[in-house]
C-alpha cells in the first residue's frame, strides 16, 4: 500500500506546506461587510455534491466560485448546472489543490468518496479555508482524528453533513426527549437504516479494465490502495478502500442522532461487537457485508443497530429510524416524522406504576423530500445556513468537526469489529479488540 504523504507528492506534485501559511493569513484577515459574498469551491461533483449545491445556491450571500472533480464529464455538467442557477461560471479543475490555492475562496464544500474527506480537510484547514465536510468525516480513524486536529490548529470552521441537526421535527423531539417525556433513564437505543444495504452487485466478478474517458482513476484513488479499476469500484460506498457500507452510510445518521439525544455528544462506547454476513452475494474482503447487526456498550444504556426492516402500514419506511426506549414508553424518529407511544398500565404487583403518558405524532406533509422552501424538511438547506452564519460569527456550527467524528466513531469501531471478528474497545486514540 502506498503511504498518503508520498502519494499526494507523487500525484499532484509538492505539497501544501510551503504556501499553506500565507494563504490562511489573507483567507483569516478578509473582513466581510453586509453586501459581501462568501467565495466557496466544491470539490466532488456527484449525485450529493450536486444535490447540496441546489440549495446553497438559495443562500444570496455565498457564491461558488470554483468546482473540482476527478472525471471530467461529471465536472463539466455541474458547472453548467451553476451558471444556469447563479448567473456566473465557475473556474473548473481536476485537482482539488488548485481551489486551496486561490486566495478568493473562503470556503470549501466536500461531496467526494469517504476516503478522501480527511486528506482534504486538513489541506483546506491549513490553506486558511473554512469547511462543510460530507457525513461520514472518513472511512477511517486516525484521518478522521487529524481533521479535528487541523480544525482546532488553524481556527477554521468545520461543519459536518449531518443536517438531521438542522431538522425541524429531530430538533422538537430532542426537545421532548431532554424534558423527560418518556421518563428516566432511557436504557434501549435501537437504530433500522431505511431499507436495505450496500453493496448491490450481482453477477460474476469484473475484469480489470482501462478507467472511461476524462476518469482520472490515480487520483480518485488518492490516499487509499492501488487497485486496478473496474467499473464496479465507482459504486464506491460499498468498498472498505473508499467508504464503509450501509453501516457508516446510513449507520452514522443513526448515531448521530442517538449521540444527540443522549447528550453523548462526545462520548465513546466502552464495548463494540458486530456480527455481518455475505447473504446475497459470495463472500468478498473487499467489499462491506450486506447483512450486519451491531450492539454498543455505553456508560448509561446500551444500543443496536441492525439492517433489518418492518414496513410500515401508511409508509413502508414507517418505523425505520431511532427507538427511544424509556420508563414511559417509546420515540421513534426519522425523516417521516416522529411518534411517541405510551407503554400499557403497569400490571406487577409491588412495582412503581409511571405516570401515563400521552401518545404524541408529528407527520411530515413533505416526508423525506428535504424541500428547501418547507417550513418542516428544509434541513440541508438550514444546515447550510447554519454553517454560513457559524463563518461569519466564527462560533461552532450545528455538528462542528469533532461532534461528527464522536458520531462516526461507533460506525468505524464497528466496521473493525466485522472485519476482526472481535469485541473493540476505544483507548481514546485507537481501536483496541479483546
């Protein structure tokens, strides 16, 4: 495997060290009036990138300035996406080190392959750029660690893609949640992704091939192994190399939302264990299983996470989400909305009766749409707003770095769990198995 460091050098020429310092210090001196814009360059112009930037574009104040990706043909119809929207083009690159060289970017937008999210956020720290990160923070540990190190080095601004934070509905039922509605204590956190998981191949193993036209493969590889490309690696969450599965996939919005409502915000499990098996597809080490069930040891409760889902009767996503389990009954929570059921009246003798509590829904009209003009699903576009506003007040955005990373973390612990086979515990710097 070739290390990080040499491959960037290799690949994309010097490194950032020798101009990092004077481009932090006229990025960190730029004092923004009322009628200023911030200057941002979006490095990854896939299907979230593009998502992402259709609401930012919303923000009047902010400009994308700069687009990045490593295949050309994805890269060139995203910049016409952004001239359709904000009137002005975009300066187009391959390599993502050209937009941390520009003294007129203020911010960088992260929608690449988990693997590269670390590596580039701690070049555009050092680089004087603020940073709104795509969820997970890295398929990894220690490039996740060094992200927060960076953050807190160089002073930046670094919001994690996390916008279940900025949900309307998650934000009132935290609210319920921390006002002891289902009592106390909470001791079960359950957690179901909305359906299925990665990966999704089916037939015979591929052949390696030469990468399509405009792919530059070195570089979208970057920091993670040398693999011959075949056409199946761009379907790259489901490839430990580049992402983690549905596990860290959907996994870490599940997490972040049982840290959130617990207060456990920057908190580890003290025991991980995974089981996970290769149900639809032969075995591959290479590629995530599809069929997994987690549990967590934390200092007050216990959790589970599993892919494994019962459809709902009005939606079939109905029940997918976080279960709260507390003395008085049950939360679940998900992008659909929220509900709280009552437990039935206490039938033992000689134990404590709850006080009852009142069933309680919430139903969101625009479901999982995340539509930037609702007053309830906007949350992407909030989240945005949350990290512009965070910018300019230089205070902590709704799922700052090391908040993302502590959501991530169960998720990684986990994923070293399948691939060992043994219980993980956390030291604080590393994964430890028993």
């Amino acid at each position: 495997m070739i290390d990080r460091r040499n491959f960037l050098q290799m690949a994309m020429g010097a490194s950032l060290t020798a101009h990092a310092q004077p481009v932090a210090a006229a990025s960190s001196r730029r004092i923004r009036g009322a009628n200023d814009r911030i200057r941002v360059g979006l490095i990854g112009c896939g299907g979230r990138g593009n998502q992402v930037a259709r609401d930012w574009m919303k923000h009047q104040d902010s400009v994308f300035v700069a687009a990045c990706d490593v295949y050309k043909e994805r890269l060139d119809e995203t910049v016409a996406r952004i001239v359709g929207v904000q009137g002005t083009s975009p300066a187009a690159y391959e390599d993502y080190r050209r937009i941390l060289d520009r003294q007129d970017v203020d911010a960088v937008f992260i929608a690449t392959p988990d693997h590269w999210h670390g590596p580039m956020t701690v070049d555009a720290c050092a680089a004087g750029k603020d940073v709104y990160v795509e969820k997970p923070v890295s398929n990894a540990i220690e490039p996740a660690l060094r992200m927060i190190d960076a953050a807190r080095q160089h002073a930046r601004v670094v919001q994690v893609g996390l916008q279940q934070r900025s949900w309307h509905h998650f934000q009132e039922a935290q609210r319920l949640l921390m006002d002891g509605y289902l009592g106390s204590p909470i001791t079960h956190c359950t957690m179901v992704p909305p359906g299925g998981g990665f990966p999704r191949r089916t037939g015979p193993p591929q052949t390696p091939q030469d990468p399509p036209a405009g792919l530059n493969w070195d570089l979208f590889q970057g920091p993670a192994a040398r693999k011959p490309f075949i056409p199946a690696r761009l379907n790259w969450r489901s490839w430990y190399d580049y992402g983690g599965g549905n596990l860290s996939d959907w996994g870490v919005h599940l997490t972040d939302v049982m840290n959130w409502f617990m207060q456990a915000d920057k908190t580890a499990p003290l025991l991980t264990s995974a089981s996970a098996q290769y149900v639809r597809f032969p075995r591959d080490p290479e590629l995530v299983p599809d069929s997994y069930a987690v549990t967590w040891q934390y200092k007050d409760f216990v959790a589970t996470l599993s892919n494994t889902m019962i459809p709902g009767e009005q939606d079939a996503r109905q029940l997918y989400g976080n279960h709260f389990y507390g003395v008085r009954g049950v939360m679940i929570v998900n992008r659909l909305g929220y509900e709280v059921r009552p437990y039935p009246p206490a039938d033992r003798p000689g134990q404590p009766t709850p006080e009852p509590l009142e069933a309680r829904r919430f139903k969101d009209p625009n479901g999982m749409s995340e539509v930037a003009e609702s007053k309830h699903g906007s949350a992407t576009h909030r989240h945005v707003r949350n990290f512009l506003d965070a910018m300019k007040s230089r205070k902590p955005p709704n799922c700052d770095v090391e908040v993302g990373f502590y959501s991530a973390l169960p998720c990684l612990l986990a994923i070293v769990s399948v691939q060992t086979g043994k219980t993980v515990t956390w030291d604080g710097k590393s994964a430890r198995t028993t």
